[in-house]
C-alpha cells in the first residue's frame, strides 16, 4: 500500500523539476545557436540567456499557480 508523500519528498520533486525545465529550455537556446556555427562565447551566451529566460518563466508560471491555488 502506498501512502501520502513527505513534505520533504515533494520539495526534492519540485526542485528537481524546477532544475530540469531550466536546463531544457537553457539547452534549447544553446541547441538553436549551434544551427548558424556560433563562436563559443555566442553559445555560452545562447545558454545563459535561455537560462535566464526560462527562470523568468518559472517563476511567473508558479506565481500563476500559487495565485489560482489561493483562491480554490
């Protein structure tokens, strides 16, 4: 039989998706790059600006979310 999950196990998972969304869409920007034969400081770059980008994205979506969780 299964039970609930831990508080601490939920954190893990969240962070764990947290961090893997980051290197999905920081690896995407960085993927794109190499398609025009980038020096490699435009990939290192391509790869901290989608880094960038995609915490800004995070933390928009979860405010979105913790917004309609509040008001359930």
């Amino acid at each position: 039989m299964v039970g609930p999950i831990s508080r601490r196990d939920r954190d893990t998972a969240n962070r764990r998706l947290k961090m893997g969304f980051v290197a999905l869409v920081a690896g995407s920007a960085g993927l794109v790059t190499l398609s025009v034969d980038p020096t490699p400081v435009q990939f290192f770059g391509a790869l901290v600006g989608g880094a960038l980008v995609s915490i800004l994205l995070l933390r928009y979506v979860i405010g979105i979310l913790d917004q309609l969780r509040k008001s359930t």
